[in-house]
C-alpha cells in the first residue's frame, strides 16, 4: 500500500544514500531496495528520481525553517541576524547533502522551478524579517529585500569556504572569522540602505 509512511520512509532512505554516496547513489532501484519496496512504488509516489530529488530540495528547507524558527530572540536585532547566520551554518555542518541539493544543482534530473520556489519563500521571509529588524526603521524602502539577499548571498559564501577548510586554520579562527564578517556585512547593507533605494518590496 502506498503510505504516507511509506513515502517518508523512501525519503528517509533517499537521504542516507545522498549523504554516503552522492546524487549518483539516489535510484528509484536503490531506494526501493533500501526500503524493502518496489520502483513502481517510488515511480508512484515521486514520479522517478526527480521527484526524489524535488523531495529532498523541499525536505531540506522545511527543515531548516523549522530550525531558524526555534531560534530565540535575544532583544538585540543584529546579535539576532547573527544567531541566525549560525544556525544556517550548523545545519550546512551537519546536513550537507540537503543543503548542496538546496543551494546547488547535484542532480541533473532536477532543477527548481517555480512551484518549487514556495519550499524556500518561509526561509527567505525569515531572513529579511530579522534583516529588517536590524537595518532599523529609517531604511529607504524596498532595502531591507536587498540587504537580504546580500546578507544571504554572503553567509553562503562563507560557508562554501569553511566547508573547503578555506575560511580559517581552525575551529577558533574560521568561527571567528564568519562572526566578524557577518556582522561587518550587516552593519555596511544597515548604512547604506538609509541612502539607497529599491524598485522591490517593502
């Protein structure tokens, strides 16, 4: 029978793979295998390994969202950028295969389109909500979106270094390094969203 259970269990399975092996690993064969099923049951339910693939992209920030929601709010609007930033970092630590499939393209077979898009809209409101806060009310409109996608753009970047063992020469260094430049990033996008403009958002 075709479960839920089931299908998160195929996931479940899909996702081991992935991390032990790579996107070359994920086949409808070597799923259902793992799960003791059938590929007409992983046919079924994800419509093939590109439907694993949009599975796991979904799965991943559904994740992370929940994450970054737990997240308390210290009182200090840039301390909680920051808090954020290292939440995004830890779960890049310690779930790198949903991340790569998040923010890379691993699999051929999958590429996001616009439906997709709604995986990641609860991630990217979370961010500009906590960067708006930060830039403070006299922010020109439309800023705080920019800033964002800015701010986000750069704790990506840094940790595609710190996952390539670029960003530091140890745990004390690279973790120092991220904070600082973190918090350098967000103060430069805080200045100069007083005097900048946007065509976008709020």
């Amino acid at each position: 029978m075709r479960t839920d259970a089931l299908r998160e269990e195929l996931l479940a399975v899909a996702g081991d793979l992935l991390a032990s092996g790579g996107s070359g690993a994920v086949t409808t064969r070597a799923v259902a295998a793992g799960a003791g099923s059938s590929q007409a049951a992983v046919n079924e339910l994800f419509g093939g390994k590109e439907g694993l693939a949009r599975a796991l992209f979904a799965e991943g920030f559904a994740r992370l969202a929940e994450e970054l929601w737990a997240l308390d709010g210290t009182g200090d609007p840039e301390r909680d950028v920051l808090e954020m930033a290292l939440a995004l970092r830890s779960f890049a630590h310690r779930c790198p295969h949903l991340h790569e499939v998040m923010f890379s393209r691993p699999f051929a077979e999958f590429r996001p389109g616009p439906q997709d898009a709604r995986a990641a809209e609860e991630i990217y409101g979370l961010v500009t909500g906590r960067v708006a806060a930060a830039l403070g009310p006299d922010r020109a409109k439309g800023t705080a979106k920019d800033a964002a996608i800015g701010l986000f753009a750069t704790v990506q970047g840094l940790i595609a270094l710190d996952s390539s063992g670029l960003l530091g020469s140890g745990p004390e260094p690279t973790d120092h390094r991220f904070r600082f430049v973190v918090s350098a990033a967000l103060r430069g996008l805080a200045d100069a969203s007083r005097t900048g403009s946007s065509l976008e958002g709020p």
